[in-house]
C-alpha cells in the first residue's frame, strides 16, 4: 500500500563550487599547477600574466532552438552588463600580485634513460646456445621476475601460460632446464624462487662454495639462521661462536634483492615540491607559501570589450544577446576560480601558520622531543575551520623546514602521561624508545618488558603491549631478531 505523505527537513548539502574548493585545497603544488594549466585552456575568459595580451575570441556557434527563449530570460532578468562593466571600481582580481620572479622558477631535472632490468638480462641470454623454444621459454621466465629479480611463479603455473598465451608446449623439466640457465645471469641471485635460494646461489659463485660453512648454514640451517637460534646453529655443525660469526659476515655481504640494485638506478625519482617553507631569522620563525601557489591571472580584456560593444549596441540581435551569453558563464567562472585560488591561498597559509605556532619549539631547534600533542581539532578550532579541511591540507602538503623537507601530518601526534602528569607527545616516546634500542647491548638485547622499565626511568610510564606497539611503528625486531654476535 502506498503512502504520501509531507515532511520537512533541514539538510546541509555543499555546492558544485564548494566541492571544487575542497578538491583544490587538497592538490598539492605540482597537481593545484596542472588544475591551473587545464582551467586556462578550457576558459578563455582566464588568462595568466598581470596584464592580458591581444587574443583572438571565436565566437560559438551553437543554434539549438530550444535555448534561445531561456537565455534570453537570463539575459533580461538575470544578467545586467553594468555588474561587469564598471569604470570606478577596480575588480579585486586586478590587486591581485604574485611577488615570483623568472628566476624563481623551478626547473625539473631531467633523468637519463636506460635498459631494462629484462632487456639487462635478455642480452646476457645472446651469450648462451639456445633453440627456438628455450629462448622463448627464457624470455617467458625474464618477464614474470618481479621487481627484486625473484620468480615467485610456480614452475606449473608457467607451463599452464606458456601453452595458454603462446601455445608452447612445455613440461615442467624443461622449464626449470632454462630456469637454471638463467640464475646464471647477472647479477647473481637472479631468477630464485625465494631468499634461500637467491643466497644460495650467490655463494655458489664463490670458490668452495658447498664446503664453505656459509653455504652450508643457508642449505641446511637456514630456519634457525632466519630466526637467530645461534646456539642451535653451533650445535648443529660442531662450530664455535667466532666460526659463526665469520660465516654469517660472509652471509651478510650477499644481496637479498638482485633486481632491486639494478632497477633503482633507472628509476625516476618522485620529485617533492615543498608547498611552504620555514626559516630562522634574528631567533623568529618566518613562513612563506610557495609562490607557485599563487599564479597570477586576470580576466581577457577581449570579453570586455565584447560586453562594451554589446552595450552601446543600438540594435541587439538574437545572435549577439547568445554571445554574451556565452561570455556571462565564462567571467562567472573566471572570477570564481581567481576568488577560489585566493580562499586556497589563506586556507593553506592559516592552517601552517597555526601549525607553526603551535611547534614552535621544535621548529626552532629540531628535536624531536619538543614536538608537542597535537591533534586536527586543535588547529581546525584555533582557525575556525572544518577537521576534514584541515586533513585535506595535512595529508598532501610538504614543508622545507631547517631540518629538512617533511609531510604536514607527521607534526601531529596523540598525547600521553609522563610521570609528572604532563601531556608528552607519542612521537617523544618513540623517539626515546628507538634510543634506547639503539643503545643497547646487541648481545643481550631489551625485551619488550626490559624496554617497559628503561622507559619507566625515563619518566615515561607505559604498559608492555604499547611498547610492542611503538616498536612494531618503528619496524624494529623482537629483541631475539635484534641479537648479534660480539
């Protein structure tokens, strides 16, 4: 049974330009150049530079008969010429400044192009007798190595593609025939199916390899190696501690991941444009926004010119009242986009300026220590804006700093109790914990409990299962995988 019936409601829904504001305050400076690059080609009405230069308009040459009566509508009741065309006032767009220089123009660093890890190892292949068919199988087992060089594909899954995707008809003898083939390629390691067998392979190159104590501890004791039972490892081939210290230096000099050494060469390394930056001056901090954050752009004088013309006009065709149509949408969303860049300039300017005051001590002298708790509420009530604006400026926003170039959001931190009752920032913790680690003895390392009361002698009172917690973040070991030989 259906049922009508009235009800009001209150409801806060953003407008089309809010949400763009919020996009726009949330691209960092490289992306927010892109979105200024895309709105000048598509409006025309935008131009950059201080002053516009003479631009030819081409005007549209749409004839749907159904709009005229509707903008015509527009025009008479909507749209009056003298809101765009003032002789007294100055639009606030023109007062408008950019205080960037040519000189301070960012210039990319071009980056040398280079083989492949795959084309490395195919050419190496020209150095060996193959068939048709082992070729093909070969190249096959190149392009499935993953980024650190390892083959992680089982040997049936291969066989399954290559009579799938190439109709080649192989078993899984001859597969690992050519797989062995190509673990002798460069660089050694190449090719294996896990870490074993990339170490094992290396120590293969080596002179004495399978009578060396080192090949046999990754052959045979390679669980208790991988965990550090030491002491199992010394019962087990009847050696002394010093043996196996020699032997595991040895292990330690091989490389895990051959495909990485190799790829992190040619790859192009992201380029971090700083959105602010902070300097020390006569003991003040000092904040500026980066310049390419604010472009300067002015309205084509062309449309005002078309608006002069369509005003003194006497007689007002059909075709020029849908011409200024046509500009009317263009200068609205001109000036609406100059307007939305200024609101992005003081949003990101407020929101680091509130940031700095706020570690003002850590900015000032680079520890860590000083950093205070800090959360989105904080800074989004000391400027009056919304939480979800404030995230939007820290998770995508760098700042140079004296010490370095860092991501907004990692200023901001949970708080927690000292001993004396003050809030203490999670970052100082962590900070004093991986001192305390770093600190200790590696024969006899901390346990999460011994690391409970170094902390708690510290001033830091903290349960064990937040200390596991904090080391986990720190991606530091359990204190029997932090052990070392002496």
């Amino acid at each position: 049974m259906l049922d009508q019936k009235l009800q009001l409601k209150l409801s806060q829904k953003l407008s089309p330009q809010q949400i763009q504001l919020m996009k726009m305050i949330q691209l960092p400076t490289v992306a927010f150049e892109q979105r200024v690059q895309q709105e000048i080609e598509e409006n025309p009405a935008l131009e950059p530079g201080k002053e516009s230069d003479e631009e030819e308009f081409k005007q549209s040459d749409t004839d749907e008969q159904e709009d005229e009566q509707r903008e015509d509508e527009v025009i008479e009741t909507e749209f009056d010429v003298d809101d765009y065309l003032s002789d007294d006032d100055i639009p606030s767009y023109r007062t408008q400044s950019s205080n960037q220089s040519p000189d301070d123009d960012e210039k990319s660093i071009p980056y040398a192009s280079g083989k492949s890890f795959a084309q490395y190892l195919n050419e190496q292949l020209g150095t060996y007798r193959l068939d048709e068919k082992q070729s093909e199988v070969a190249e096959f087992i190149i392009g499935s190595l993953d980024e650190s060089g390892y083959m992680r594909r089982p040997i049936p899954d291969i066989v399954d593609d290559l009579a799938f995707t190439r109709n080649l008809m192989v078993s899984e003898d001859e597969v690992l025939q050519v797989l062995e083939l190509v673990q002798r390629l460069d660089p050694p390691g190449v090719a294996a199916r896990d870490l074993q067998e990339c170490l094992k392979i290396q120590l293969d190159r080596k002179e004495d390899h399978r009578s060396s104590l080192a090949y046999k501890i990754i052959d045979r004791g390679f669980k208790e190696f991988s965990k550090k039972h030491y002491e199992k490892l010394c019962d087990r081939f009847d050696i002394t501690e010093q043996q196996l210290k020699e032997a595991i230096e040895l292990i330690e000099h091989l490389n895990p991941k051959p495909g990485a050494s190799f790829d992190s060469d040619l790859q192009s390394v992201e380029q971090v444009i700083p959105d602010f930056t902070i300097t020390i001056k006569n003991g003040e901090l000092e904040l500026q926004l980066n310049s390419r954050n604010a472009p300067s752009l002015h309205i084509s004088k062309d449309y005002n010119e078309m608006l002069k013309g369509y005003k003194e006009s006497k007689n007002q065709t059909r075709d020029q009242k849908k011409a200024v149509y046509f500009i009317k949408q263009k200068l609205d969303s001109a000036k609406w986009f100059i307007d939305a860049i200024k609101q992005r300039q003081n949003t990101l300017y407020m929101t680091m300026k509130t940031i700095m005051e706020k570690q003002r001590e850590y900015f000032l002298t680079g520890d860590e220590r000083n950093l205070k708790p800090m959360i989105l509420k904080d800074v989004a009530e000391e400027i009056d804006l919304d939480i979800s604006t404030v995230s939007r400026v820290a998770n995508s926003k760098y700042v140079d700093t004296p010490y370095g170039t860092m991501l907004i959001k990692e200023f901001f931190s949970e708080s927690m109790k000292n001993e004396k009752g003050e809030d203490v920032s999670t970052r100082e913790i962590k900070k004093i914990l991986h001192e305390i680690i770093d600190n200790e003895d590696k024969k006899d390392p901390y346990t999460d409990a011994a690391l409970v009361k170094e902390l708690k002698a510290k001033g830091y009172p903290i349960a064990r299962r937040t200390v596991a917690k904090y080391r986990e973040q720190l991606d530091l070991p359990v204190a029997r995988l932090r052990k070392e030989l002496s």
